[in-house]
C-alpha cells in the first residue's frame, strides 16, 4: 500500500498526520521532498526527524518517529505531523 521510503524505511502517515495532509494538499511524495531537501531548525528526540522546506511566503514542516509496523513486522517512519505556517520575516 504504501511504496515511499525515506532512509531505507517507508513513510506512513498516522491518522492526524493523513488529515493535515489532506487540509494542505500534500501527499506522501512531498513529504518525502520535505524530509530530503529541508532544514533542522531544532535538534529533536532519539528516532524523531523534524524538517522544514520554505516555499513562497509559507514554511511546511514534517515531523517523523521511527516506529515498527506490527502487521508488516517491519520498522517504518511513522509521519505524526504536518503543518504549514507563514514565514517571519
């Protein structure tokens, strides 16, 4: 079902993080971008990946947590957050 990967592991988005997808229109392909080509504007847990792309006047960021995959028994990335604000300047 889900076929992204980051790092070797594949993305999948936990059931807030699906609905912030939906509310900005992103997919799981642009957070993959996010992760890839973003900026650590904070250092964050062990396992726990916060990345934030600047595009136009807004900021998007995505934040990831290492996790295992009981019914695939497989460790993934699990997406727990994505948001969108407006930059300072």
């Amino acid at each position: 079902m889900f076929k992204t990967t980051y790092k070797g592991l594949k993305l999948i988005p936990s059931k807030s993080a699906a609905e912030e997808l939906l509310d900005y229109g992103l997919t799981i392909e642009d957070c993959k971008d996010i992760l890839e080509n973003g900026y650590a504007p904070r250092k964050r847990g062990k396992n726990t990946v916060e990345k934030w792309m600047d595009s136009k006047d807004k900021t998007y960021n995505v934040v990831i947590v290492k996790s295992y995959n009981f019914t695939n028994k497989e460790e993934v990335y699990l997406i727990t957050h994505v948001g969108r604000f407006t930059k300072r300047t």
